[in-house]
C-alpha cells in the first residue's frame, strides 16, 4: 500500500514595500512635503492626519535625512508611474547581439571567404563578432596559423568594424572579438 503524502500549502511570502508608508513610519518628527501641504517639520501622528484628511498616504521618500522625509501622495499611483518609467528605461536600453563565426586551424580559402561574408553581414547590422579558431586534437601546433587567421580576418573587416580584443588563446580557443563601426 502505497503511502499518500499531503501538499503542504503554499505561504504567501508578503512582498515588503521598498518605501515605508503611514503607520509602518517610526520615527517621531518627519519633514512634510507634497502638493497642497505647508512644507515643514511635523510630528508624525499630525502628518498622517494631513495625509489622511486629503485621502492620500505618507510615503517616507529619504529615509536617512535628519529628520526624515515624506511626502503627501498617492502610493498606489507613485507605484505605477515608477514602473512606466523603469519600463521605458529598460526598452530605451540598446542590446548587444554577439553572433560567433567558427574557424578550424586550417581553413580553406572558400570557407574562409564565405564565413568573412558573413562576418561582414553581422557587422553591417550592428552586431558584435566573435570570431575564433578551435583547435581539436594535436592541431593546437597549429596556434601560429589560427592567429595568422585571426589578425587577417580582422585586417579584411576593418572598413566594417575594430577590433575589440586581439586573438587571444583560451585552453582550445583562439578568440578575437571586432565591434562594429558607428
């Protein structure tokens, strides 16, 4: 007979809010400010009742000022706004696509031709390239001609991009990277 075991409900794990907000403010003596507010230095019990008479809530904005500083507003909205802005921030923020090209030690002049066009198209397009040379087996002898073709890969791309990091050998790697001309 198999033995059932029971789920153990799952708790909610209250998120804490970054502000402290109304009665979850400790200290005695705040500054006021906000809209429709005489800006000043309050007992906190006197500001939650201004707060509280214009509907909005206390949110304590810098709490390592002396005394500390909170504002007359609406959270919930405060809330909302700071997301949008975070929002637009972040799609604002340019994202760096770095597409690889794989080289053997000893590439053959069409190959090499053929991944260079390709090098050149992800150039044009604003990517970053990471071009590098894998060394299998005993072909790491070889490190002299995977660098050779690195720098001449480098020296044919050079009206599309420059060269970020020179070839350098990682274990079975040779890596170079080229960022793309503005």
């Amino acid at each position: 007979m198999a033995i059932r075991r029971r789920r153990q409900p799952t708790r909610r794990v209250e998120q804490e809010d970054k502000h402290r907000i109304n009665s979850k403010i400790t200290s005695p003596n705040i500054r006021l400010v906000g809209d429709n507010v005489e800006v000043g230095i309050y007992d906190t019990r006197n500001a939650l009742k201004i707060a509280d008479e214009q509907g909005l809530d206390l949110v304590e904005i810098s709490p390592k000022a002396d005394p500390p500083v909170c504002k007359v507003m609406d959270y919930k909205k405060f809330l909302y706004e700071q997301k949008k802005r975070d929002k637009a921030l972040k799609s604002k923020a340019t994202k760096v696509v770095v597409k690889e090209i794989r080289f053997g030690p000893q590439t053959d002049d069409h190959d090499y031709e053929f991944k260079k066009k390709h090098a050149e198209k992800f150039l044009k397009e604003g990517a970053k390239l990471k071009a590098f040379v894998f060394f299998k087996g005993r072909s790491i002898i070889f490190k002299e001609q995977g660098q050779i073709l690195l720098l001449r890969l480098a020296q044919d791309l050079e009206e599309f991009g420059k060269v970020e990091q020179m070839p350098k050998l990682e274990g079975k790697r040779m890596t170079m990277f080229i960022a793309p001309k503005k």
